[in-house]
C-alpha cells in the first residue's frame, strides 16, 4: 500500500529524464504531491528525507495510452511497474466512474481517464461480444444525425475522451458494419464542440485512412493489415496525428522473445499477475493456430508504419491495449515494458520511447500536470538503477516510486494485493 508522509523528499544527484532529455546530476524535491525544485546542489529542507541518486535515473511516472480497466486490482497493478496514468480505451460508463473514483481516491492505484461508451454502428465492433454474452448491450450510432446526442451522453457518464470504432472485421475474421464517413465526421465534430480528444479503433489501411480524413485526433493501433504506403504515412502526419502502435497487443500470445523475457526477468515477474503468467506458460504449448490475437493483420507492418509516421513528426504514444482477462496477451503494468521493447527493436532509441511513454501521451491528452519533470507539476515518479535512455530495460530495476507525491510500497506478488 501506499507510504503517507508530511516531510518532503530531496533527491540529490540522480539523472532526470524531463519526459524529452537526460539531464546528468540534478537535485529534485518533492513537497506534498508535487515537485517544487530542481536544479544542481539544492538545499534540503528541515526534516526532510534526502535520497542518494548516484548511479540512478529519475523519470516521470509511465503513462499507458490504451487500456481497458475494470478492476481497481488492474490499476494497482499498473503502478507496481510504474505506470501511474492509464488512459482506458472503452467500456461500461459505471465501471469506468468507478476506476476513475477510486483512483482519485487512493495513492497506491495508477491515476486512470476514461473513455466509458465507443462510438460503433449497429451490430459493429464490439457488438459480435455481446452477442457471446461477454459484455453488456450498449447504445450505437446509426448515422449523423446522432452524433450530437451519442457525445452529449458520454459527457453526463464521465467521459475524459471519444473512442470510435472503425474496424471490418479484418481482426476476427469476420464481416462487422461500419458507420460511414459522414457519422464519423460528425462525431468528431460533436467530440470538440465538447472538448474531447478523439481516438480511433483502426487495424487497417483503409480503417486508418478513414480517420484521418475524418479529423480524428489519434489512432488506438497503427494499421497492420499490410504495407502502409506513403500517402497515408504523409497524411497522419499533415493531419497532426497521434498514434499508439499497441505493438504487444498485436504481436499476441506468439513465442517472441520480447514477451517471454518479461514473464522471465526476476525485475518483473515478482510483481506480475500469476493468473497472466499461468495464461503465458499454458499458451507456450498452445498450438500456434489457436492462440489468441488478432488475424488478419501482422506487427511487422504496424511498427512499420508507425516508425515511419514517427519519423514524419507523427507523435507515438506507448500502449498495450491491456485488459488483464483471461487468454489475453497483454495485461496491465508489465506488459508496457514489452510494448517499449518492441518500440526500440522497431527502430525508436531508447530516450524516444520514454518519451512516448511520459510525455507524448500527456500532450496528445492535455494532462498539462504530468508526463514531464519541472517544478510544480504533479511528482508522479519513477526511480530506477541505471540509465534506461541507453537501455531501455534498466527501466524495469525500479528502487523508488511516488504517485502523487506519496511514496509507493511495491509488494509483491500481486496475488495479495486487495481487489475491490
């Protein structure tokens, strides 16, 4: 559980990764739940607690730019890795309140903002898991004229941004209606008129396409269903664009070296969820046709396409498209390690991928209080050994975190911790 102090903390000559640069041997303070110093050789306040930051790097907290939570297990998960933000991806309005209240609430829980209702059409994407039984009926769009109305009651459930589904069925497998271009167009419309961001489920070429042509601020996966062409790589980034490669979630439960070395490196697998370990090792020996992840499209070319946006000024946010469920091949916290990984072997350096991870997300979503190190904003922290813009795993060696400024007991193993 969280660690309640009045007394500040000073960090003295650790490297601080601001969310853009590494600067060597600077003092931080932090005072109540935010930063209020930094700089070379600060003085320490009466009775505060002065940390040695010799060898060690400073960071801000992690923000993953796609989830889905519905647990406040999840959220506590999250945080024991070092994500202090979660920015959920969609799904039921009173789960979603519920997380948000929580978090708000309690230290020791990553912050989360939520989507709560996505835009789809009648019987689309992710209508097919009501079907199932999987998920509860939800309300859809049928064409423009209900944009205004469909916004306007995100806004009264709680909704911090839009999601819009705009998926064929290329992922599953099978055919999925799609709302058209003008329904899109005016959701967007009513979105900003609201002062929503807008993000958009898209898979494919022609799904991301469609997007950005419509005005959508970002894309919830990179297209993946084969080789993007230059027209939309220059198109994502004369639009402004933002895009969250999702490369984990898309690579799936497949034997890739980079997901099995999180479930085997002794910095993370104390601290992991045991039924999404168990989930791994079974799917080890799974046959490679049944196991779980998208069809239909390949990672290969999302992190084409992304790096090639990214190198257009297309800003790239890490995210792993988490949701903790059974089978699933991402899961909160530990999966964003992998996600940065794969953002590396991509083709990003290491100081690039933190920033998708810290300040690039807080941008693309106005959380103006974090995602960087400055004074006065929120000291959401991350301390590991090592210098992780030379090794992007040294971020996985936390010695020390605070989320809000308290400083946060990381337990493991998971399993014990308090589920609501």
């Amino acid at each position: 559980m969280s660690s309640h102090t009045d007394s500040p903390t000073l960090i003295r000559r650790v490297a601080v990764f601001d969310g853009d640069r590494l600067a060597p041997a600077q003092d931080v303070l932090i005072d109540g739940p935010t930063i209020t110093a930094l700089g070379p050789h600060l003085d320490a306040p009466a009775g505060a607690t002065v940390l040695d930051g010799t060898g060690r790097t400073l960071l801000p907290g992690l923000i993953d730019a796609h989830t889905h939570t519905t647990d406040t297990a999840q959220l506590r998960q999250a945080l024991l890795f070092g994500v202090t933000t979660e920015l959920d991806m969609g799904g039921a309005a009173e789960t979603a309140r519920r997380m948000r209240a929580a978090a708000d609430e309690r230290d020791d829980l990553a912050d989360v903002r939520v989507a709560t209702t996505g835009a789809t059409a009648p019987g689309g994407h992710p209508g097919q898991l009501v079907e199932l039984g999987m998920i509860a009926p939800f309300p859809t769009v049928a064409g423009p004229g209900e944009a205004d109305a469909f916004v306007a009651a995100r806004v009264s459930e709680g909704a911090d941004h839009l999601k819009i589904f705009i998926e064929d069925g290329t992922a599953i497998g099978k055919p999925l209606p799609l709302m058209s271009t003008e329904t899109v167009s005016a959701l967007v419309n009513a979105a900003h008129e609201q002062g929503l961001r807008t993000v958009a489920h898209t898979l494919t070429r022609t799904a991301a396409r469609q997007a950005i042509d419509c005005g959508i601020d970002g894309l919830a996966h990179s297209p993946a269903d084969g080789p993007s062409d230059q027209a939309l790589v220059e198109a994502a980034a004369s639009n402004g664009v933002f895009v969250v490669p999702t490369l984990t979630a898309l690579t799936g439960m497949t034997p890739v070296p980079a997901e099995y070395a999180l479930a085997d490196d002794p910095r993370l697998r104390p601290y992991a969820d045991p039924q999404w370990l168990a989930d791994l090792e079974e799917n080890r020996t799974t046959d490679p046709g049944q196991r779980v992840g998208p069809v239909g499209v390949d990672p290969r070319h999302a992190a084409d396409a992304a790096v090639r946006m990214f190198r257009l000024g297309v800003p790239l946010l890490a995210g792993t498209d988490g949701t903790g469920g059974h089978g699933h091949p991402t899961t909160h916290g530990i999966s964003f390690h992998g996600e940065l990984a794969l953002l590396v072997a991509a083709g990003l350096t290491p100081a690039q991928a933190l920033t998708a991870a810290t300040a690039a997300p807080a941008d693309a979503f106005a959380l103006s209080d974090r995602g960087r190190i400055a004074p006065g904003l929120r000291a959401d922290l991350l301390l590991v050994e090592g210098d992780p813009t030379r090794d992007i795993t040294a971020l996985r060696d936390i010695v020390g975190l605070w989320r809000r400024g308290t400083a946060v007991e990381r337990t493991a193993p998971f399993a014990a911790q308090a589920r609501e």
